[in-house]
C-alpha cells in the first residue's frame, strides 16, 4: 500500500487510560514550597545587606588610612633627602617619585566619598619649607589631614579639617597616622612651634 500523499500518517492512538487532573492542593503546596524557598535565600540577603555595608565603608576607611601612611611616609623619605626639610610648594608634587602613584591623584583622594565630591588630603600649611628638627612635638603635629579642598596640592590648616562620617584621617609629622573622632579636633597641633 503506497505511502498517503505528503509523506507518512501517525498510527491511530491505541486506547489509553485517561489522563487523572493534579488536584488543586498539589499544585499549592508547590507554590508554598518554592516560597519558602526563596525566603529561605531572600531574608538572610536582606538580614546581611547592612553588614556588607558596613565592611565596605571599613574598607574604604582602611583604604584611606593606608593611602594618608603612603603620603605620610613618602613626605619623611623626601625630607630626608632634602636636609630633613619638608616641600616648600607643590608637596604631592614633590613625593611623587616617591610614590607608586606617578602622577595620579588616587593616594590623594578620600574613597569614602562619592567621585564627583570627593576632595582629599591637604597639607598642613604651617609645615611647608620647615625642617623637621623645628617641630616640638612630632607626634601631636598634624602634617597631612582630610580636607575640604580639592586638588593636588592642597594646603590648608584647622579651618580646613573635613569629618567623614563623623571622622577624620591624619597624618602626623612623626608618620603616624590615626583616625579622628568629632569632637577632638581642639587637641590637635597645626603649629611647628609650641611654646
């Protein structure tokens, strides 16, 4: 028997059983249980968004830390090179050899800011051109600190300090750097000399 025109014909369906219906409370019990599924990914993400936060911004204050350490360093290494005299203008300028950061801005900006606000680290303006056998007290002198200018080279003194979250990052003429909590800016330093 030849072939039906346009090529070959499903056999006839045999006879089957018919198909029973899902019952309606299986298909909600699957509903529940992939809900609960997804609460099981969705509640503890949301539980942790604040903690992942939190580490980021600590990040970003470490970060800002170490970039105020490189400076602070780079300054000490310039100024022993230059009979222990800090720079007289132009300071980021002047450590740049002394840096990784040839020429780029990165050390000198504060990363827990936005891009677009973000100012940096400003010298203090009383220590430009002075030996570093002038100052008094090394450890409580402020040489770099967070600053409300932006740009390279900026300068400034007390009246420039900016607080982060409630904080500041300086630098001290001995190298060492801390971190300043609102409130404590009085017991700073911005002075060679004190008597």
């Amino acid at each position: 028997m030849p072939p039906p025109e346009g090529g070959f014909s499903a056999p006839p369906p045999l006879d089957q059983p018919a198909k029973k219906k899902t019952p309606a409370w299986v298909w909600w019990l699957i509903g529940l249980l992939g809900l609960g599924a997804c609460s099981c990914v969705v509640i503890p993400a949301a539980l942790l968004a604040p903690v992942f936060g939190q580490a980021n911004l600590a990040a970003k204050k470490t970060k800002a830390l170490t970039n105020v350490k490189l400076l602070a360093t780079a300054l000490q290494i310039y100024a022993a090179d230059y009979d222990d005299r800090f720079p007289v203008s132009e300071w980021a300028t002047n450590i740049d050899p002394y840096t990784d950061d040839q020429g780029g801005d990165s050390l000198l900006l504060d990363p827990r800011l936005p891009d677009e606000t973000r100012p940096g680290i400003g010298f203090n303006a009383d220590l430009l051109g002075i030996s570093t056998a002038e100052i008094n007290n090394p450890a409580g002198t402020v040489l770099l600190f967070s600053t409300q200018k932006f740009g390279k080279n900026s300068t400034g003194g007390s009246s420039d300090l900016r607080l982060t979250n409630g904080e500041a990052i300086i630098g001290f003429s001995d190298g060492a750097v801390r971190v300043l909590k609102e409130g404590l800016e009085p017991s700073l330093v911005w002075t060679a000399k004190t008597e």
